[in-house]
C-alpha cells in the first residue's frame, strides 16, 4: 500500500493510474466477500484508505492551481 508521501512525488498521471487500479481491486475484493471467499477482509479497509489518500492529493492540488491563478 502507498503511503502519502510516496503518493505525492507521483505525477497527476500516475496517480489518477493508481486511483484506477486500486478501485479496480476494491471492486474485486468486494465480489469475494459476497461469494464469501474473502481471505482478508481488511484489504477493504486499506484500500479505502489508499483511494482517500489519493483523492487527498488531487485535490490539494486542483486547491494549489486554483491559488495561483
């Protein structure tokens, strides 16, 4: 898992890449749980963790160019 400051030296790019596929994996985990053929359910809680992280980032800095302008 990503913590913040390895999130924030990434490049807009890279991070919108990461939200993607971090919500594609919560979306996996979830379809296990309701097959119940979760092995660890605290993957969702960490994912969730990480999509918040991400979307903590882009807005600081859609607040940072906002600013500047």
């Amino acid at each position: 898992m990503s913590k913040a400051n390895v999130l924030r030296e990434m490049s807009d790019e890279q991070l919108e890449h990461e939200l993607r596929e971090t919500q594609q994996s919560l979306f996996r985990i979830r379809f296990q749980s309701a097959t119940e053929r979760n092995d660890t359910p605290s993957n969702v809680r960490k994912l969730r963790q990480v999509i918040a992280r991400v979307k903590t980032i882009q807005r600081e800095r859609q607040i940072a160019v906002a600013a500047e302008n």
